[in-house]
C-alpha cells in the first residue's frame, strides 16, 4: 500500500530555514541535507508505521510518529488512513520545548 504524504506549511518553512542556515556555512552541505531530508520524507509513503510514536509530556499518547534523519533533525508525522501528515521538521541542535508547550 502506498500512502499520500503531505507536507505542512510550517514543516516546509523549518526545512527551509534548517537548509538556509546550512547555505550559509556550505552550499554543497546544504543540498545534500535537503536531499537527504526530502528522500526520507518520500519514503514514508511506504511502511510510515516503521517509526516509533513520539511519546512526551504535554503531547498527546501516539499522535505522532518521529523520524530522525541525519543525526540532528526531527521529523513529526502523523498517520491518517491512507495519509502521512508530516508536521514538523525540526533541528534537535535547537531548543525544541516550544513544541511540548
């Protein structure tokens, strides 16, 4: 079974920020992260069940599922039927607690 993924606007605009930041430092670091990051965001058409919840205080139980992609970012899903929602894609080198507020 192949699953629809979509990507929110806010997830959209911490990518291009994450990759923006990288630009700054290398342009040729930057492009291989984003593609990396992209690759991985396709492949949850496939099995997105393979990642574990993100459980955490404050969060709802089993809402989302985490993806790690490159050791530093962070990328929240959810599964709706036929539907991957990826909602997020954030950078665990930043501080991260605005999210469980």
């Amino acid at each position: 079974m192949k699953y629809n993924v979509i990507v929110s606007d806010t997830a959209k605009r911490q990518l291009a920020t994450h990759i923006s930041f990288i630009a700054n430092v290398n342009k040729t670091a930057a492009r291989e992260t984003k593609n990396k990051i992209v690759k991985a965001l396709h492949s949850l058409s496939e099995m997105p069940e393979r990642f574990p919840f993100f459980n955490e205080d404050l969060i709802p139980k089993n809402k989302y599922h985490k993806m790690f992609v490159e050791n530093w970012y962070l990328v929240l899903y959810q599964i709706k039927d036929d539907t991957v929602y990826v909602d997020y894609v954030i950078d665990c080198r930043q501080d991260y607690s605005w999210l469980k507020r």
